[in-house]
C-alpha cells in the first residue's frame, strides 16, 4: 500500500508543479514525467495482486460519522489500475503533440497537465476505495476533471455546452448514487462497502432492489449507456482527441467497474436482475451501433460506438449475473471474463480510432466527414492506425475486438444446463449482438472509404500532412496492443483471470475447470488468428513488391465517357449516400433532419441536401425541457405576488402533507 501512497503523492505534487509560472514545454514535461513515475508505482503495486497475491488493505482513523477510512486493493481494481494509468499517461504524451501550436502562446497548459494528474489520482481513489466517502471523492474529481477537459477550448459556446451537459449528466448520476448509498448506510450503520455488501446478502427484497436500480442509473449515466447517453456524443466532439480518447476508453470504464464491484457484493442476485442487464445493454448497444451509421461528425460517430460497446460488455455482465443466480460456474466465468475482457479490448481499440481522428483535425482543421477523402496517400501511417482499429471495433479477426466478443458469444450459446426459455432468450441476445456487429462494420466502412479513400471534396480543406511523432507514439502502441491482443489472447484473459476468480468463490462449485477450457480456446483462437495475420501481411508483401519492381507500363486507352470530360471529386458517394438506404430502414429509430435549397431557374447558382442524424433522446429531452420552462412562465404569469391565499393554500398543502406522513410513518420516532 505504501507504493500506491507515494503513487498519490508523486501525482499531486506534480499537479502542483504543474501551475507554477514556467515555459509550457517545461509544464508539459513535469506533466509526463509524473505521470510515469506514478504509473510505475501502481504497477509496482498492481502486479502482485494480478498474479495471485493477497489483496492490499490500508487504513486510516478518522472522526464521527466518517469512521474509519479503508483502502483495498484486489483483483478487480488492480485490472482496471493495470491499464488506466498506462492509456492516460499515452494520453499526455499524444497531447504534446496535438496542443504543441499552444506552447508558444500565452495560454497555460499546467492546468491541462495538472487536469491529467488528477484524473490518475481519481482512478487510485475509485479502484482502491472500500470506504464510500473514498469511492465518491475519487468519483467526483474525475467527473470535475473530465470536465474541465472537456471545456479546453472554452470560448466556443458549443464547447461550453457540451461541457455543460456532461456536468449536469455526471451529477445527476451523482445523486441517484448518493441515494442508493444513503439507503445502504441506514441499514448497515456503516459506510464500508463490505457492510454495504453483507446488509445487501442478507435483506433481498423492495429496499434491494431499488438500490439496484439506483445504482444501475447512477452507473448507466456515467458510462452512457442509452438512455443515458445524450451527454456524450456532444462531448467527444467538443473535447481535444486525447481527452476524448481517455473518457471513452478509460474515465467511463468507472461506471462498469463499479457495476461489476456491486454486482458481487449482492453476492446472489434476483434472476430479473440479470435479464434485466442483458435488455438494457442489449438496447444500448444497437442503438448505440444504429447512431454511428448516420453521422457527420466523425468524433460524433466514436462517441455513439461508445455507447453500443459498453452495452455489449453489459450482456457478458448480464450473463454472469444469471450463472450467480443458477449457480453456474460456466456463466459465471464466460460472462465476467468476456465483460471485462472487452472493456480492455475497447479501451485500447477506441483510444486509437479517437487518436487518428484527432490526427485528421491537428491536419485538415476539420472532422467533417462530408468534407474529407483521399487523406490516406497523405497521412499513411494515420490511415493504417484507422483501418487496424476499424477492424478492431467491428469484432473481425485477427484483432482483438474479435475475441472478447467471441467469449460473450459462447456464454449465449452455452449448452449449460438451463431453462429452455432463458436458452432461447440467450440466443436472441447473441442474434442483437451479431446484428450490432454488422452495423458497426458497416459505418466504420463508412468512415474510412469516406475520409481516407478517394479524392479530397472540398478545396478549402487544409492540405493534410503526416502529425508529429509525439502524436504518432502513442497511436502506435495502442495499435500493437490490439495486435498483440487478438494474436495472444491469452495476454488478456491473464489479467481478466483473477478478477473472475472473486465472482467463481462464491459459489460452491469450483470454477477451475472453466477457466482453463476459456484459456484453452483463447489459445487456439490466438493460433487462428496468428496464421490470418501473417496470411494478410504476406498478401500485401507480395503486392508491394510486385508493383514496386514492375517495369512495364500498363496500357491506356481513350473510352467514351458518356459526355463527361473528367471525374471530380463531386461524383463520389459522400457518408450521407453511403448509407442513405440503410438509415431509411431504421429512419423510425434515428432522427433523420433533412435540409435542402431546391434549384430553381435554367443555371442555379446554389442548391444543396444536406442530411444530419440527431439524437432523438436529445430532442425530446430539449422539447420537454422547453414546455415545462412555458407552462412555468406562464403560471407565474397568472399568479399575483401580492395575494395572501395563495402564501395559505401553500402552506395548508404543507402542512397536510406533513401530516399525512406523521401519521402513515411506521416504528417509534428517534
């Protein structure tokens, strides 16, 4: 524990070090070089657990009602510290990068730096923390950090919306967790989370299952799950890409965590509890997916994949939710394994798809799909970070996003021993996941045949260039990450094996056997995958070098072109025709808003189509918002201040109603 102390101090005193009045270069470099010597320290800390240790506990004495504040360390959090801290120290190197136009001016990056530094701190907090008040401290300063990350650019007012809605959204969630931890609290007497844990074990019920419920809202909104989500398209496309990157792959992983970590301490869920994860994460993910077909802002479209991954790790979780509740090793292991694994995939995957369009806008000024095409001649190495998360994403193999999918797979077509009816549920669950995955293919198809392949269609587009190596660096990892985690998914399944082995002790069947069968077939999918990879890469060998030592010159000739003189780039499909067909389909899910400038005259000098996709969740929100803020206004109109019965009807009211609950109350007063 000592480790994860000096950890914390390194962190602060660097976030201090940070906002002293230095050279941004050097602000930038105390900013990166806190964040590495932390990152050591947690690893140093971490790596014990994760191969078998006992878990690390601290304590500290404090005063009436806090208690006693306790710190523990095991499996669970040391997962998520093993890679949160790496990915956001990749985060502030990839930002030398991306705000190195800000070193020279007059703008303070220590505080962007220091924002970092208390992110790391946040996950230390949140992971280690078995004391509710730790839980919600680490929870809050990553929510006010995320924020203030958000807002860099802070003089647009889109920006400050965006970071406005996140910040109502974030504490909304806040108070729906404060709720459920306040019920907790009456009951147990105590804020630890083990007594939260055994007060839930052994009261099911009314009171448990809307803690539940609380807790699955506070935590839906902060991972975004739908309906939950509407915050976050219009923060990714706010925010800088390293920091949209970080709340995609990284803060938001909290709200799972903390999933994962309540879900255990139930200990035996209500069988509706699972079923209940498994449609709410089943609906977020294809709405998620359906939202990423149609958008015109390509950190939009990262931000709505968002969305549909986490609601594919909420069906593993739903499915090792029901094998608690069955007393199935099986589902209990596929379920949590898959779940978490995928959480790992897509921190790396999504962290690389948001870093290469952040490369895009450093070089063209502009996410604009519908403005964008032929960047991949130009940035190759930008381009090839898409593709490889693209693939990624879609769940295809060699990649890693192939895998953890896969394991979820076999938990909804296991042939465990169940109820034929949840059987057939399960495999509609598994035919919504396939029917997400195809969609998700289909709009990184999109994405990338839209912005990188083709021609460029708007001339007032800067010229792209290759980015700098600082941007370059952190892409590249993440990149052999998800290489290297599709080849060897073995890699992965080691850090996610203790973590599982926490949800296996509580039943009375060992889990030893399943854990080995998964690791066994990860293993031949790695093998699999090993030999398509090479298969691929020995293909575009062979091409390159045909084509680099092919002399003779390919024969042209003049064909009739129909009256045409020349292609040009306004004769290429743009991402609204791409998929105009299919957002049709689907046009009663997604908000189709449709603009158009109808030619008029022989020789119209300007007409245009222009189709958006909007958040249906988001109008609707707006409209509501909007008529109660009329019907409030126009009450108050109607209202006199002056006239006395309306102060006396208001206070008879009141006083009925305290009345009434006086007298319904039930057990002594205290």
């Amino acid at each position: 524990m000592a480790t994860l102390i000096a950890a914390v101090s390194v962190l602060l005193l660097g976030t201090a070090a940070c906002l002293l009045p230095l050279r941004n270069a050097t602000r930038a470099g105390i900013g990166v070089l806190s964040q590495v010597l932390a990152t050591g320290l947690v690893w140093t800390a971490v790596a014990p657990v994760l191969l078998g240790g006992q878990p690390l506990v601290g304590e500290l004495a404090w005063a009436y009602p806090v208690g006693t504040l306790r710190v523990r360390l095991d499996a669970l959090g040391a997962f998520f510290l093993a890679w949160s801290l790496p990915m956001t120290l990749l985060g502030s190197i990839y930002a030398v990068g991306y705000l190195r136009p800000y070193f020279s001016a007059r703008r303070h990056l220590g505080v962007h730096y220091a924002l970092l530094n208390l992110t790391s701190l946040s996950f230390i907090l949140v992971y280690t923390g078995d004391h509710a008040l730790v839980f919600l401290l680490g929870w809050e300063i990553a929510a006010l950090a995320a924020w203030l990350l958000v807002i860099w650019d802070y003089t647009s007012q889109k920006v400050r919306f965006a970071g406005f809605n996140y910040l109502v959204s974030t504490h909304i969630g806040l108070i729906f967790l404060v709720a459920a931890f306040m019920i907790m609290y009456t009951h147990s007497g105590s804020w630890g989370l083990v007594s939260f844990g055994e007060w839930l074990r052994r009261n099911p019920g009314s009171e448990r299952n809307l803690v539940f419920l609380l807790l699955v809202t506070s935590f839906g909104l902060k991972s975004a799950f739908f309906p939950f989500h509407s915050w976050l398209p219009r923060a990714h496309a706010a925010a800088p890409a390293h920091v949209s990157a970080l709340m995609s792959g990284v803060i938001h992983k909290a709200g799972l965590y903390a999933l994962v970590r309540f879900i255990w301490l139930i200990g035996t869920p209500d069988e509706w509890m699972g079923w209940f994860l498994i449609a709410f994460s089943a609906c977020s993910a294809v709405v998620g997916a359906l939202y990423t077909v149609g958008q015109r802002d390509l950190k939009r479209l990262l931000g709505y994949s968002s969305t549909e991954n986490v609601g594919i790790a909420g069906i593993g979780f739903g499915v090792g939710c029901l094998g608690l509740t069955w007393g199935n090793p099986a589902l209990v292991a596929i379920g949590f394994a898959g779940g978490l694994l995928h959480l790992l995939n897509h921190a790396f995957f999504k962290c690389l798809l948001f870093y290469a369009a952040g490369a895009v806008y450093q070089a063209t000024h502009t996410v604009n799909v519908e403005k964008l095409g032929g960047i991949a001649r130009l940035m190759p190495w930008t381009a090839l970070s898409f593709v490889i998360g693209g693939i990624a994403i879609s769940a295809l193999p060699p990649l890693n996003g192939f895998v953890s999918e896969f394991v979820i797979y076999s938990g909804l077509f296991s042939g465990a021993a169940i109820p034929l009816g949840a059987k057939v549920a399960l495999c509609v669950a598994g035919a919504v996941l396939a029917f997400v995955g195809a969609v998700s293919a289909l709009s990184i198809t999109r994405a990338f045949g839209v912005v990188f392949l083709g021609a460029p269609r708007d001339a007032r587009v800067h010229p792209p260039t290759e980015v700098s190596r600082w941007m370059l660096l952190p892409m590249g990892l993440h990149a052999i990450g998800v290489v290297v985690l599709g080849v060897a998914p073995v890699l992965g399944f080691m850090l996610v094996q203790g973590p599982t082995e926490i949800a296996l002790a509580s039943l009375p069947a060992s889990g030893a056997n399943v854990l080995a069968s998964i690791s066994d077939t990860l293993m031949r999918i790695g093998a699999i995958s090993g030999a398509l990879l090479a298969f691929v890469v020995l293909v575009v060998l062979m091409w390159w070098l045909r084509a680099k030592t092919a002399r003779r010159p390919v024969a042209s000739h003049v064909t009739w072109v129909c009256g045409y003189g020349s292609p040009n780039p306004r004769m290429q499909y743009t991402g609204a025709s791409f998929s105009s067909d299919f957002s049709a389909r689907f046009s009663a899910v997604l908000g189709l808003l449709r603009r158009q400038k109808a030619p008029k005259g022989y020789f119209p000098s300007d007409a245009y189509v222009i189709t958006d996709c909007v958040d249906a969740v988001e109008r609707r929100l707006f409209s509501v918002i909007g008529h109660g803020d009329t019907s409030a206004s126009d009450l108050s109109g109607k209202l006199r201040e002056d006239d006395p019965r309306i102060a006396f009807a208001a206070a008879l009211v009141a006083l009925v109603v305290i009345a009434g609950l006086v007298v319904l109350a039930g057990g002594p007063l205290r």
